[in-house]
C-alpha cells in the first residue's frame, strides 16, 4: 500500500552533490555521475538539485546551463545565434526581470504542444503535411507568445489611447535597446505567421 510519506518521496527531487574535483555524486544511488548523466534525467522527466558539497549552495542553475553549453559544443545547435544575441542584451537592462517569465511561458506552451506536433510530423505521407492543423495550433501558439511580450510593454502604444486623467503615468519607459529587441522579436512572430500562411495557401491550390 502506496502512503503519503511514499507520495512525497517519490516527488522529492533527487540531490546531487558536486565536489571539488567536479564530479559529481548521485546521492539516490550512490554512485558518481557525469553530465550526459544528468542530461538524460532532464529527458527522462526526473527531477534534482545540485548542491556544492562544501558549502551546500545550490549550483543547480550553472550545473545546467553547463548541461546545455556541452550540448551546443557537439554540434546540436538548438539556440540560434540572434536568439543568444538578444538574451545577452537584455543582462542588466530594466526589463531583465521579467525576461526569466516570458522564456519560461513560452517554453511551457511550447512544451505542452510537443506530442501533437510529433503526431503530425509522423503522419506526414507523401510529403504532405496537415498543415490547416499545424496552422491553427500555431496560431494559439503566436497568441501565447504575444500575450506574454505584452508584458514587456507596460505603457499604452502610440497608436491606442492614451492615460487619462486618473490614470498614473510610467515612472520610466524602456530604453531603445529593450524597444528595438521587443520590436525584433515581435518581427519574427509575425514573419512566422506568414510563413504558415504562404504554405497553408499552396495547400489549397
């Protein structure tokens, strides 16, 4: 019989320990792991926490930051170079804070969608893809995302209205780096929209 104390540690992240000769220890088996290790936990949807074995910090963001620049060295490219330029930018800008919950919105969708797009990847034949489908899943998708870069822009845009009277102005507007990044970013959305659009098109005729 299955208890609550079991529920818990069964949902308890496992604890990695990582010591001074950088290697790093799985404390639920007892055993030293690598990177490629840790890597196929996060595919494997287990969860843990690295802890420094001398001070107890928790390491676990640059352990898997590190994770990704070791992917990126063997040649899989997931994070085009723009993307990089632009996530740099925004270090020490004003809007650096709400950054982290933008990437984190967009990747949850994009997550959440991941099985339906392989579905339909895998149900292509003869070249020919559901595209009226992938279309409008898309479309949900480009929402979500400028749902969630509306919360870069905390000011009216020029062209809706303007503060009224009891309204409170903003302390302070982004700079032009923030505004030409957000403008960029909202670009590619749309650029991708008529990309979806043009193969939709060929579909008909």
């Amino acid at each position: 019989m299955t208890t609550a104390s079991d529920t818990d540690s069964a949902k308890k992240p496992v604890t990695i320990k990582k010591y001074a000769n950088r290697r790093l220890y799985n404390t639920a088996t007892s055993s030293y792991v690598t990177l490629d290790d840790l890597c196929q936990m996060v595919k494997e949807n287990q969860d843990f926490v690295v802890y420094d074995a001398k001070t107890g910090e928790d390491i676990t963001r640059p352990v898997l930051t590190q994770i990704i620049v070791e992917e990126e060295s063997k040649g899989q490219n997931l994070l085009p170079i723009s993307f990089l330029r632009q996530l740099i930018a925004f270090y020490g800008d004003s809007l650096q804070s709400l950054v982290p919950r933008y990437l984190d919105y967009s990747m949850n969708s994009f997550a959440r969608n991941q099985e339906q797009m392989r579905r339909y990847v895998q149900s292509a034949f003869d070249g020919l893809f559901p595209f009226g489908s992938l279309e409008e899943m898309s479309k949900q998708n480009m929402a979500l995302m400028e749902k969630a870069l509306s919360m870069f822009v905390p000011f009216a845009d020029a062209k809706g209205d303007q503060p009224g009277e009891g309204d409170a102005a903003p302390s302070r507007s982004p700079d032009a780096n923030s505004e030409a990044t957000l403008a960029e970013l909202k670009h590619q959305i749309d650029a991708l929209q008529k990309q979806i659009e043009s193969l939709n098109a060929k579909k008909k005729d």
